[in-house]
C-alpha cells in the first residue's frame, strides 16, 4: 500500500491528545503513517480547543499558515487535505466553512472514527474536479467507541484510556457541555477489554479521561451498579498495570469510597487534580460549581487522611463577571489554605452561547491580567515548595523519555512531577519505559532531579 504522511495539531486538553491518538489508529490501516511537520503531510488535521477565545482564534491563523503549503503542494500537482477536528469544529462548524474555504472538511469530537470514509470522499471529489466540503458534527458516541475498540494499540508504557465524556453540569463560563455534549459513561465490559489490550502492548501506567470522570458509572460484569471506585479497583487486577491515574475530576462527585482508594491502593497514584475555579462561595453560586469552598476544602482534609503525602492540583479562574477585589482575596486564601502542588489558572474568557457571557458585570482585562499573575506567583511559589520538599527522598519514576542532558531520562514521579533523572548515557534507551527508584538531589518550580538510587 501506498504510504502516505499525517500531521495532526493537538491543542487543549488530555482529551484531545486521547483523540489525536486514536486518529492515528484508525489512519493507520489506510496507509497514513504520523509526521512531525505539516508542510509535505497528505493530509492535515487541527484537532482543535474551543474552551477560551485565544485557543479559537488560533485555529484559524493555523488555517491561513497551511494554505500556503497546501498552496506550493497543489503547485507541484500534489493533494492536501485540510480537515478541522474537535471543540472549536463542533461549536463553529458552518462558520469554519464559510470563512475558510480552504478547508476540505471538519468533523467535532466525536465522529472522527469516520476519518477514513470522509477522506476517501473528499479526494473523490477532487479527483473529480469538485470542491471537497464535509461536515460531520453528530454527538453519537458509543458508535465512535465501538469502531475505534477494534483497532490495534502500539507499543508502549503510558497510555490514556477515556472511560466518560461529556457534562451535564453546565458551569456557567464553560462550553463543554455544548461541544462534548450530555454525559456518557462506556462500558466497563468494554473498558475492561480495552485496558486488557493496553496491559498486553506493555503500558504500566494507565490514566482514566473524562471531562467529569469521577461521574463515571455502569453496571458491572455481574450486574452490580459502579462507579469509578469500582472500576479503578477492578483495572488495577489486571496484571502490569502499575500507576493508575484519572482527570479530570468534580468535587461535586469526590465520593468517599474514591477517597478509600487513593488510602488503599498502591496502583493508584498520590495525585489528584481538582479544579476549584474560585475562593468566593459567591463567585462560585454564580458559577453554577454545585460546591463550596468549606466543601472543597473538607474533600482535600478527608483525602489526606486517607492519603496524607497526596499531591493536590487545581484549575482557577479569575475575573468571573461580578468578580470583587474581596472575592479574589478568597481565592488567594483558598490557595494558601490547600497549598498546591500544581495548577492551572486562567483569565476568564467569555464564550458564545453560555449564561457566563451575557452577564452584565464583566471584569475589565487590565484587572483580569493583575489578578491573574498575583494567582500565578503564589502558585508558582507552591510548586516549588512542593518540588523541593522531595529533595533527599526516593522516588519511584517511570521513564517516558530522554532527558535534556544526553547522559539523562526523563520521566515522571507518582506525584506527576517531571524528573530529571541521570543515568549514564548507555543505559537512556535500555531504561525507557520501566520504573525505577530515583534518589532525588535538585529541585525548582518546573522539575526534580536525580539519580538512580
Ligand atoms: N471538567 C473540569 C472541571 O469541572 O473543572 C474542567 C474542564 S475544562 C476543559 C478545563 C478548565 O478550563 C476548567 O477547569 C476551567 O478552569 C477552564 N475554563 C473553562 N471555561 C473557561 C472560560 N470560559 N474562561 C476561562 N477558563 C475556562
Ligand atoms: Fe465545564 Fe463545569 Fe462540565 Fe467541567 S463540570 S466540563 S467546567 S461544565
């Protein structure tokens, strides 16, 4: 067959990496092998992020920068296919084909296990001389998960395996529900299948995705009701899983039989990523969270005692419309409260078509940008203290890849700190994949260092 190369930008979430993946799987078999740059690529997919305005707009000076190549290629009598993939595809699909005519086709998150059939039309129609525009946006998702299930997994120690999509919540600020659509939980036979195949191609640690995936539920292999507990329980039998993970979580569904496991589990990795989003119980109301900060804060008490050298991270957004002065102070003393080990923090960004945008009482940029790089520095401080109160202690570390020395690799700790590990440079190919115990001697706010203990 012949071969033919595939580039895909991934922008956003570890959703949208677990999709990029699976691309690559279900473009395998038609000969479309991954590429690193886009200029010579048959075929050309954005898999894109609509969750702020920025992560939008990016998209489509994208757009105009591939035109060109595809420009020079069609010049060399040689076919591109452009297609724009996930959130930003799914919110704005119609508008992407009016104001890119340059694009062959777009599809949202969940019908790209069609890739195949939409590629194979598009080039049809312009073999035929006709204008290639496909528009594949339905929310149909156990269809996508029954196709991509039959698919060969490569090689490898880590892995993501998505056991939820989609949200009902409806934060007020936040389009996921609308682009990901209702909240659907797969099967645990299947997931059980699924994790199965990925214990065999040698991955060690498996991370669980959803967009709310500790709402994650089933029935079981004998008929019992699960939720995510369960299931965690039930991956970590299968033989060769030694990290378990899941993200992103709701406080609303932090459920005290989940927090027993992190106490219980050895597979199940000390780290917990729990957006908060604000301090201000106000704020938070307005927000639609369905918690509080004393509730937030009671989850994060209760899972230390369960788990008392678990590693907290967290979402945080500033400048919510109505946002005060004191209500950012709130955020800030939740913050110093829970004492982070990482986190994300944004300035809020209203989107079209969510409650959040038509508020009245919209926070001005300039205080937005204040707020936020007053959030940031007294994270960044957090996760340095985090980073450092490891120095002299030994961590397990699982080798991803190399390091930036020659003689090094580079991996992550069960905390998902990035480690920088030296190991003499004849043992950075042998050691890829495995864990190891580190001895950790260096820390700063964005890595640990050490050696092999
Ligand atoms: N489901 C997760 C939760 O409940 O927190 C997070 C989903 S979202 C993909 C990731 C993060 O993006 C959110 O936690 C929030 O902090 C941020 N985010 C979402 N909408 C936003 C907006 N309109 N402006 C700024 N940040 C936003
Ligand atoms: Fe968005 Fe809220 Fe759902 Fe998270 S819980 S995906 S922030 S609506």
């Amino acid at each position: 067959m012949e071969k033919k190369k595939l580039y895909i930008k991934t922008y956003g979430c570890q959703m949208n990496v677990y999709d990029t993946e699976r691309m690559v799987d279900v473009m395998a078999p038609e000969g479309y092998m991954e590429t690193d740059t886009p200029e010579d690529a048959d075929l050309v997919v954005l898999n894109t992020c609509h969750i702020r305005e920025k992560a939008a707009e990016k998209v489509y000076s994208d757009i105009g920068r591939i035109r060109k190549m595809k420009d020079t290629k069609k010049k060399d009598g040689e076919e591109m296919v452009l297609a724009v993939g996930g959130c930003v595809a799914q919110a704005e699909g119609a508008e992407i084909m009016k104001r890119a005519p340059v694009v062959d086709m777009v599809f949202g998150p969940q019908t790209y296990h069609n890739l195949p059939d939409m590629v194979n039309q598009s080039l049809s129609l312009k073999s035929q001389g006709e204008k290639s525009r496909i528009l594949d946006t339905g929310l149909a998702v156990d269809e996508k998960f029954d196709q991509l299930s039959k698919k060969d997994v490569k090689k490898k120690a880590t892995a993501f395996l998505t056991i939820q999509e989609g949200c009902d919540k409806f934060c007020t600020f936040c389009v996921v529900p609308y682009t990901r659509g209702a909240e659907f939980s797969r099967s645990i036979e299947d997931l059980v299948k699924d994790a199965e195949k990925l214990a065999k191609a040698g991955v060690v640690e498996v991370t669980l995705l959803g967009q709310n995936v500790n709402a994650f539920h089933g029935v079981s292999e004998n008929g019992e009701e699960w939720g995510l507990p369960q299931l965690i329980r039930r991956l970590a039998k299968i033989d060769g899983f030694e990290r378990i993970r899941y993200t992103t979580s709701h406080p609303h569904d932090m459920t005290d039989e989940l927090l027993k496991v992190h106490g219980d589990l050895k597979e199940c990795m000390p780290y917990l990523h729990l957006p908060v989003q604000a301090g201000s119980d106000r704020i938070l109301k307005a927000m639609n969270r369905t918690h509080d900060s004393a509730s937030y804060k009671d989850i994060i008490r209760d899972l230390r005692k369960e788990r008392p050298d678990i590693a907290i991270s967290g979402d945080f957004i500033v400048g919510f419309p109505g946002e005060t002065y004191e209500d950012f102070k709130e955020t800030m003393e939740l913050v110093r409260d829970v004492k982070y080990a990482q986190a994300y923090s944004f300035k809020y960004s209203p989107r079209p078509g969510t409650p959040a945008a038509e508020m009245d009482d919209q926070v001005d940029e300039n205080i937005k940008s204040e707020r936020l790089s007053r959030l940031q520095a007294l994270l960044k401080q957090q996760q340095a203290d985090f980073n450092n109160s490891v120095i002299g202690k030994t961590l397990s570390v699982l080798i991803e890849g190399k390091g930036k020395a020659e003689d090094a690799v580079f991996g992550r700790s069960p905390y998902m700190q990035a480690v920088q590990v030296k190991v003499g440079a004849d043992k950075v190919e042998e050691l890829q994949g495995k864990i190891v115990d580190v001895k950790i001697n260096g820390a700063n706010t964005f890595y640990i260092e050490g050696i092999l203990a």
